[in-house]
C-alpha cells in the first residue's frame, strides 16, 4: 500500500476510534479476524458520530432527535464495519487487476451484503426518517449545525445504498469470476 507521512494521521485516528488497543486482558478471546475497512470511512464514520454526539447535548426537539439517532448510526456503522466497507479495501488492487486467492474473504461479506440488502435498506430508511427529523428540528429551532449535519448525513447514507452496496457486491461478483466458479 502507498501511505504518505500525513496518513498516519488518519490511520492513527481509525485505530483509535476503533477501539483497538496493543493492551488485552490476560484471559482474553482471541479477536476474530478482521479486514481493514477503508480509511476514508473509517475517519467519516468517526466524524459524523462526533458531530451527532455534540447535537445531542442541544436542547429541545434536536437533542431529543439526536440522542435517538446515536443509537441507530452505531448500529449501521458497525454491520458497515462488519462486512459491507472491508471488500471495498480491495478496490485499488482490482482496478490494478491485481486478483489473488488470499482475497476470497471478501466473496462471503459481498453475498452477505446481496442476502441482506431489504434489511440494509430498512436500516437507511429508519436513518434518513430520523434525519430528517432532525433537520426540520433544526429549523425550527434555526439550529444551522443540526440542519448542515442532517444534510451531509443523508447524503451519506444515500451515497451507501446507491454507490457502496452495489460495489461491495459487484467485487464479489468480480472475485467470483477471476477467481473461478470454485471459490
């Protein structure tokens, strides 16, 4: 991978918000294996809960609002981080045509991405309902920070169903065929 000096930055930031750490308990599971996720969301994730969890300490209707939405963002970012984002770290080497037996993984997460899809929908919609709750919270209460969040954050999730989804399924179908009918 190419990194720059600033990026490490950024991977510092996804380690942290994360939740990793170099220190376990001495009795402690062995982790299941993980697959890195884009950095780019890693640090949009981290961003759009830090902005969500600074509205909820607004008052009126866009704290109320926002503290609901907390729950259901955590939610959808963690079956992101889970198996939709981790095949779209494969992206630079497909465009490359780089294809190799050890990238099988990402088959499982992308027919898992396929098989869910209703419910991954339902959860966008519940989060676009709720922002825009949220934005006309903020209206009313001539709240620009909730509105301008509202926004972006809508946009987001209506980025996930139409561009995100379909490309960790199209990875999958990718793999499939570079990889053989075997796999």
């Amino acid at each position: 991978m190419r990194l720059k000096a600033s990026t490490n930055i950024v991977i510092a930031l996804a380690f942290a918000t994360a939740g990793l750490s170099t220190y376990g308990a001495a009795n402690a599971q062995p982790a299941a294996v993980t697959h890195e996720i884009p950095q780019s969301q890693t640090v949009e994730h981290a961003d759009n809960l830090e902005h969500l969890t600074a509205l909820t300490s607004h008052r009126g209707k866009v704290g109320e609002i926002a503290k609901k939405a907390v729950a259901l963002f955590k939610q959808h970012d963690a079956r992101e981080a889970e198996y939709i984002m981790p095949p779209l770290s494969l992206l630079p080497y497909l465009v490359d045509g780089k294809v190799t037996p050890d990238m099988k993984w990402a088959l499982e997460m992308a027919d898992r991405v396929r098989a869910d899809r209703e419910v991954i929908f339902e959860e966008h919609t519940k989060m676009i309902a709720v922002l825009n709750d949220l934005q006309l919270a903020g209206q009313q209460a001539h709240d620009a920070e909730a509105i301008d969040f509202a926004k972006s954050a809508a946009t987001d999730a209506l980025n996930d169903v139409e561009i995100m989804e379909p490309t960790a399924i199209l990875i999958g179908d990718v793999l499939r065929a570079k990889l053989g009918a075997a796999h």
